[in-house]
C-alpha cells in the first residue's frame, strides 16, 4: 500500500480562498481592510525572502500590508517604539516581527514579542495566546500547527479518539500542536531528546507529526501501518536539496496518508498567517 499524499499547495489555496473571502466580507460589513504588518530586522536573506512572500500573498488576498525593514543596527528601545506605534495603528490589524532577531538584541526577544498587543499577535507566540490555546479560549494560534490540524480536518482524518504523537516539544510547533489536538479530542503524546524507546511510543500512533529539526529520522519501523504522518522539518543536507524529518520514500509504503517536504506543510504557513490576519481584525472589529 502507498500512502495517500497530503499536498500542501491543494490546502494552502483553500486557505487562502477561505481568508480572502473572510477578508471582502469584512470590508463589506465594516468598511475596514484586514492589514498586517511585519518588521524585517537586518538583512538575513532568508527572512527577506519569507518576508516578501508574506507580502505578496497579503496583496494577493486584499490584505493592506505593511513591511517595515529595520537596520541590522537597530536597538531593543527602537523595536519596541516601532511596536507601540503599530499596536496604536488602526489600519493594522496583525504584527509580525520577523525572527531570527540580530545578535544585539536576540537576548530580548520575549520581550520585544511580548511587546505586540494580544489580539494583534498573528504569529501567536505572546504569553497571553498561547494560555489561551492551552485553556481553550479564543485565540490567536501559532501558524505552522494551526495549519496542520486545519489540513488534517480539511483531509477528512479522524482525529477525535485517535491516538497521537509529537516529536518535538518546541514553543513555535511541538507545544501548540499539542493542545490543538488536545482540544479535538485525541490523546496526544509528546517526545523529545530524552524520551525512552521513541519507536514503540511512535508506533502506536494514528497521527504523527515529526518536528525534530533532523533529516530523516522518522523511518518506516517507526511508523504504524495507516497512520497520517505529518513531517513539519525542512533540514537543508545540500545547496539545493531539502528534506523533511520522515524518511519518505520508506514510510509512504507504510503510513495511510503523507505529506512530502518540500511541498507540504511548508505551504501552508504563510496561507494561515492570512487566515489569522483576518481573525485578528474580526475579533478587533467585533470587540
Ligand atoms: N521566522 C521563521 N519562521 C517564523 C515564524 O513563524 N514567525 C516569525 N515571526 N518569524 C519566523
């Protein structure tokens, strides 16, 4: 049997079609256009290259965007200023400061993200919405796994009752993941560094998700024959070559659904950033 796989440009563009209609009827019923704003620090190719994708997608949408690039050289008391000043901004509805941060102020990062009023922090990561998620509150939820359990419903695969399993305990993936799937009813496990016989804890599993940051490590005898496997990683072992966390060409023979990297989850984060750009305004706008 070969697994069934998850494409993520199939999901990504029902999320976007999803958030730009919530987006046209907001600006019906309000007169108000969604508009998130993100904050490039320095000159990381990388970010900018993400930063710019988040752009286009927002103009693709009717998303009002705004991108604010910052000298590498920039201190924590002029991030913050910057913050304060979208925070007070009614066109913008959701902040983003995009990470990694330089060196200089790395150090103050919670800080700098604690910063961002609540109900404009689309990156979900303030102390506030991650409580939030963990008592079942309305929230802003990070965008990686909230496009996860949004794809797994989307896909049709049961997760009420279903036994799950995390690999990582990261606060950006592992942790969130956790209490989404929580929320709908499975019995979630969680794995790390230090977790004792990962395989036979793995195999039991009817949803995997594998958020390790290592380049293959999740193998076939690791795998329950059926299960959905989600591979969040994205591990570069070559200029031009990436990878995911599962070993895909063994556990597509084995999983009863997949998602390949690249082109799976990956896709989908920038589509939920939209998707929590326009929640943020709703719940702004309805507040
Ligand atoms: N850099 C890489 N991924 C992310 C993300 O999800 N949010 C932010 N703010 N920065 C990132």
């Amino acid at each position: 049997m070969t697994a069934r796989i998850l494409e993520g440009k199939v999901f990504a563009q029902a999320f976007r079609e999803d958030a730009q209609k919530k987006a046209a009827a907001l600006q019906e019923k309000y007169g108000v256009q969604p508009g998130l704003a993100v904050i490039i620090v320095g000159s990381n190719p990388a970010s900018q290259v993400y930063v710019r994708n988040k752009h286009k997608s927002c103009e693709a949408l009717g998303i009002y965007s705004e991108v604010i690039e910052m000298p590498e050289t920039t201190t924590k008391d002029e991030l913050i200023a910057k913050i304060d000043a979208l925070n007070a901004d009614v066109k913008i509805h959701g902040i983003l400061v995009q990470l990694p941060l330089p060196e200089q102020i790395a150090a103050h990062e919670s800080e700098i993200l604690e910063r961002i009023r609540p109900e404009k922090d689309v990156d979900g990561f303030h102390p506030v919405n991650v409580g939030r998620l963990v008592t079942g509150e309305p929230g802003l939820v990070p965008c990686t796994p909230f496009g996860c359990l949004r794809m797994l419903e989307l896909a049709g695969i049961p997760i009420d009752g279903q036994r799950a399993v995390i690999i990582g305990r990261s606060n950006i993936v592992g942790k969130p993941m956790l209490h989404l799937l929580l929320g709908k009813n499975a019995t979630v496990t969680i794995c790390h560094s230090h977790t004792k016989d990962l395989p036979a804890i793995t195999r039991e599993a009817d949803i995997l998700v594998a958020a390790v940051g290592r380049p293959k490590f999740v193998t076939a005898d690791m795998v329950k024959p059926g299960a959905t496997v989600i591979d969040v990683g994205i591990n570069r072992i070559a200029p031009k070559k990436l990878v995911g966390d599962v070993d895909f060409e063994s556990v597509k023979e084995v999983a009863g659904a997949i998602t390949p990297v690249p082109g799976g989850v990956g896709l989908l984060t920038v589509a939920m950033l939209m998707e929590n750009v326009v929640r943020a305004a709703e719940m702004q706008l309805q507040a």
